[in-house]
C-alpha cells in the first residue's frame, strides 16, 4: 500500500509520539531485563573488576542454596494465602459497596485509603500495631488473650505481613470489581428475583460469573505483585527472622545490593519471572477470562 | 391460571412523585391484557408492580384472590419477559431456559422435559447449547419467552418484548405470541408503546397517561367510543383529527369552525348531549379514515360539501395519507386516509364529506367526550 504525502505526514508524527516513550521503555526496562539475563550466567560482582564466564553455575548454586529454597517457599506460601482471599474480599467488599447503604461513599473512601497510602507508611503503623504493646495485643487483651510480638516470632511473621498486604490491596481490587459490578444490567437480577433467586444465590449465580473478567485481571495482577512482594518485607522484618519472611524479590535483593553478586541475584530474579510467567500462563490457559 | 385485579393501586417516587395514581383494573383468567400509553405514562411501572419489582405505595393487588402486595417475586407464580431480554449471557440457552425450575428443586428429568417441550414450540431446538450471544435479536428473544414458558406460571408479563426487534421479526413475533396466548390460555399482561402492537394483540387494552388509567375496553370500542380526547388521538394511525368550534342552534345543530360549518342530524341523537353546548366550544374529532371524497363515495350518508386543499400526500401501498387544510384555513393541517389509485396531487382542490355517524365531539376543558 502507498501512502499519500499527507498519510506519511501522519505516520512520522505518530512514531515520533510512540517513539519517545518507546525510548523510555527501552532504557529503564527492556535493556535491564535483558542484561540482567545476560549477567546471570556471569560471575558477576560490583567489586571485583574481573567479570567471568560461568554458564549456569548460578542457577545450579540457587538450587543447592537453603535460603533460595526457603524463599520459595515463603513466595508460595505468600501467594497461594493472599491471591484467594485478598480477591474474595475485595468481591465482597465491592458487592456490599454496590448496594444502597447509607454513609456508602465514607465506606468506599475508608476501603480504598490503604491503596493510595505510601506502602512504607502503612508498613510502619502495623509495626506497631503488631509489636508486644501494640495496638493488636491490646486489643487482644480485652477478650484475655495474651499475644506475642507478631513479627519477632518465626511462625507469625509471614502471616502477620500477609494479612497486612490483604488489607492495604483488597481496598485497591474493590474499585476493579466495582466498576465491574456497575456493568452487570440491573434487569439480570429481577429476572433472577423472578425465576427465584435468593440473595445468595443471586450473588454466585448471577455476580460471580458476570465478573469473571474483573476476576482475571485482578488474579492475575495480584499473582504477580503476590510473587514480587518486596516493601513490606524490606520495612517490616528485613527477611527475618530466621529467614522466615526472605521472600524471592528480598533475596534478589540481598544477593545484588547487600552482597553485591549481582549475576547470582540476576539469576534469582530470571527464575522469579519464570515462576510468575508459569503461574500466568496456567492461569489464562484454565482460567481463561471468558468475556460474554 | 388466574386473574389478577388491581384496586386503588397507586406508586409513589420518593416524597411526592406520583408515578401511578389509583389504578382499577380488572383482568380475567386467560385474558390478553394490553397497558399501553406514551413514554414516560406508568405503564412499565403499572407492571413492575404486579410482578413485585417496584413496591406498591397504595391500593391491593390480587393474583388469584389472594392479596399478593407484600409477597416476593419468586411466590407470586409470574413469569416475566424483559424488553433487553434479561438472558443470562454465561448460561447456555438450555440453562438460562431451566435456571428458574433449578432453583425450584424441580428433577432433572423434569427439567429436561420442559425445557425441550418449550424449545419446540420456540423452535429453538437446535440452538440449546448456544450462548446468547450467539443468537441473534429474535432467538434471544424467543429464549426469554421460553424461560418464562417453563415454569408454567399462573400470569406472563411482557414488558415491551418487541421493541428492540426490527419492523418485520415484530410483526412475526406478535402473531407468535399471540399463538401461545391461544395455546396456553394463560392469563397474560402485556406492556407496549406501540398502538397497533396493543389494538392487534389485546383482549383488553387499559390506556394509560401520566399515571392515570384513561379507558380500559376492546380494542374496537377503544377505536370508535373513546372515553376521552387522549385515547381519540393516541389509538389509530394517523391519529384522530381535532378542530376546534362551536355548536350552534339553526333548524338542527351545527359545528360551526371557521369557514368550516356542517348539520349534525337529527336522527343521530346527539342533540340532547349536544345541546348544553350550544353556544359553547367543543373539540370536534374526526379519524383520517371517515372522510371521504364526495365524486368516488355515494353509498355513505356524507355531511355537507367541504372543499379541501391537498398539501401533500404520502402513499405507503394501497391507501395514502393526504395532508390538506380546509379551504380559507391554511394554518390548520388534517389527515385524510384515501385509496392510493386516487392520486391526488398538492395544491388539488377535492370535495369531501364527513361519514355523520363518526362525528365525535369533545368538551374542551375537561377533555372527556361528549358524543
């Protein structure tokens, strides 16, 4: 096809346009990621000028490295908790915001704070909320339970920044199920109403499937930011303790920056895009959005 | 099957927006009742009532005798056929058609058996394990009719089923509807804005306006006894005529409109609703379909001779629309309905007739008809 003078115009104008955030794009992301695939299988530390060759050394190294394990390990364990409920909730959330409630507006702000709030900051409030006299405990302590220090304690921490992590996106996926919620056409509900729908029926027969594609997109963005989990731990616990919250993203992070292998650390975060590339793809390929 | 009675039923919006103001109808079983009006007139509303979707604010409904106001949807045994069709877009047809009798904890042989009687009768056989999507206006369509089918309910709703459906699949589908009608000998109700769908498909049609009900009757009666000046000019097409005069006393009454003045004779007994108008104005009605022109028509007992000049005509097959004004009133416009092989051309002078036994005549105030 030739294009007229005035099309060619159009068209340089266009790629000047896409062109510079192309440039972006390409310097801050695309050329990262290929060269942190590139150093992976070098020896490859900031401090010693001398860069070698080692093939897949690195990779064969992560796999007999304990704390590599556990970091997947607590990756998992991270996701698989947070990903189902923190969707769940913000269904339900968004469900019960759809409805004619008064102070509804206050409600949805009051949910969506936490997704706008620095993550750092909120990281630091429930520090304290989940220290020995914090705000947890006290709480817990009306009702006579005596608590612990939440993320001092190996087998509470993890949790402890899963329930955080839930509680700051939920707020965050509610607007995505909102906006889906406000697209199911109303008439659906009186024809089930009329075909003898109850409310809850009408929630899992009727909501549910209509908001399968939100669902999809909220899965799969919260599998990945699930799998890269980083500032919490960075804020909260530093990994510890005893290794019990070194997720894969804060072990990347130590290998590269606190101990300077960066293609040990590159090799640790191709094996994370690996994961999370696995987890998308099985996603889409039985969990397909399957827009009506 | 049932019947279904409204008494004083009444909706009102918020504080004081009244939607439907003291409805009285009375629907028998097996009866097609149609409720048609303008936009806006309450008609959806009137219906969304009886099936449970709106609150009532006033008045009794019955279904079957029994009082049914504060009874939920799902008890009140109706089935409701939706303007956008309301299928549910991730069920097949056969799940969508068999959702409300799942719920019902009907068997599946049961179901099975309904879904497959409707799907016949709907022609929609081949098409049960489609999404609806991938159905077209008029399958979907027939989808939402067999959904209700199903569940064999005591009264159908239609809220205005058709209107999303091209001209020709409509008039296809009234006569499909009406056919079940006559199978099923359910009681149904039916909401529409289209007179003809009402005149063609109704028992009964309950003419609705602003909330009001204007007229419940036949749709022949609605056509030649209209209760007021709305339903005159809201059911036929072209609509009635309207022409503001007076009635005035000589040797027998006359209307007398401008250059326009014709007797009403005596035989036709008008004279006594007549007479206290004398000297009054009066809104007087005539449909495009009873005047007509003196040098073709001589069985009928016409009025005197009027002169009309054609304006413009519109032919749309064996009959057109001609538009005229009487002769010395150019600034009023009427319609008058001839057979098409006349030809009339604009600007045409033609002398017609009024058929004396259509004369209708309206107060001009309260609106209501006189005669």
């Amino acid at each position: 096809m030739k294009l007229s003078a005035k099309q060619k115009e159009q068209a340089r104008t266009a790629y000047l346009f896409i062109g510079f955030p192309l440039l972006l794009f390409s310097v801050f992301t695309f050329v990262p990621i290929l060269f942190a695939f590139f150093i992976s299988f070098y020896d490859w530390n900031l401090l010693i000028p001398d860069k070698p060759f080692v093939g897949l050394a690195n990779y064969v190294e992560l796999f007999q490295d304990k704390v590599f394990l556990v970091a997947i390990k607590n990756t998992l364990v991270y996701t698989i908790g947070v990903v189902p409920i923190q969707t769940l909730l913000a269904l339900v959330l968004a469900f019960i915001m759809n409805q004619k409630l008064k102070g509804r507006a206050f409600f949805r702000l009051a949910f969506y704070i936490p997704a706008v709030t620095s993550s750092v900051v909120t990281s630091i409030i429930f520090v304290w909320i989940y220290s020995k006299p914090g705000l947890l405990n006290y709480l817990l302590s009306l009702i006579g339970v005596e608590g612990t220090d939440y993320l001092t304690n190996p087998s509470t921490a993890l949790f402890a920044i899963m329930a955080l992590n839930i509680w700051t996106t939920s707020g965050y996926f509610m607007i995505s199920f909102l906006a889906g919620l406000q697209s199911i056409p109303q008439s659906l509900y009186e024809a089930a109403k009329i075909d003898g729908a109850n409310q809850w029926q009408q929630f899992w027969k009727i909501t549910v499937p209509m908001v399968r594609p939100v669902t999809y997109f909220v899965v799969v963005l919260s599998l990945i930011g699930c799998f890269q989990v980083f500032d919490q731990i960075y804020v909260m616990s530093a990994g510890g303790p005893v290794n019990s919250t070194t997720t894969m993203s804060y072990f990347t992070y130590n290998n590269a920056f606190k101990f300077f292998r960066l293609g040990y650390g590159a090799a640790s975060a191709v094996i994370l895009a690996l994961i999370i590339f696995g987890a998308t793809w099985l996603q889409k390929k039985y969990f397909p959005a399957d827009a009506y | 099957m049932a019947n279904v009675e409204l008494k004083k039923l009444k909706k009102v919006y918020g504080k004081d927006v009244l939607a439907i103001k003291e409805a009285d109808v009375f629907i028998e079983d097996k009866e097609f009742v149609v409720l048609v009006g303008p936009s806006g007139c309450g008609k959806s509303t009137l219906l969304r009532m009886i099936a449970g979707l709106e609150e009532i604010s006033g008045g009794d409904l019955y279904i079957d005798d029994a009082r049914v106001n504060d009874v939920s949807p799902k008890d009140r045994d109706i089935a409701m056929v939706f303007q956008n069709y309301a299928l549910y877009p991730h069920m097949t047809v056969f799940e969508n058609m068999a959702f409300g009798l799942k719920l019902r904890k009907y068997p599946k042989a049961e179901i099975t058996q309904r879904v497959e009687e409707a799907a016949k009768v709907l022609g929609l056989t081949p098409y049960l394990d489609r999404r609806p999507k991938e159905m077209s206006g008029g399958q979907r369509q027939r989808v939402a009719i067999g959904r209700a089918l199903v569940r064999q309910p005591k009264v159908f709703l239609f809220d205005e089923p058709l209107s999303n459906l091209d001209a020709k699949l409509r008039v296809q589908m009234r006569i499909e509807i009406k056919r079940l009608h006559k199978q099923l000998q359910a009681t149904m109700i039916y909401v529409t804005h289209d007179q003809i769908e009402a005149m063609t498909m109704g028992d009964k049609i309950v003419v609705l306006k602003d909330g009001i009900v204007q007229q419940v009757d036949s749709p022949m009666n609605l056509f030649n006894n209209p209760a007021n000046k709305f339903v005159a000019g809201f059911i036929g097409s072209p609509s009635m005529n309207f022409l503001q005069g007076e009635i005035e006393k000589t040797e027998e009454l006359e209307f007398v409109s401008g250059t326009v003045r014709f007797g009403i004779p005596n035989e036709l007994n008008l004279h006594d609703k007549l007479s206290p108008y004398i000297g009054q104005p009066v809104t007087f009605g005539f449909r495009p379909e009873y005047l007509y022109d003196k040098a073709k028509e001589k069985s009928k007992q016409l009025s005197v001779d009027m002169d009309i000049i054609i304006d413009v005509t519109e032919p749309v097959g064996s009959e057109a629309y001609n538009y005229f004004h009487f002769k010395g009133q150019e600034d009023l416009t009427f319609c008058f309905r001839s057979d098409s092989a006349y030809d009339y051309q604009s600007n045409e002078t033609i002398t017609v007739g009024l058929d004396v036994a259509r004369l209708r005549f309206f107060d001009v105030e309260t609106e209501n008809r006189i005669a």
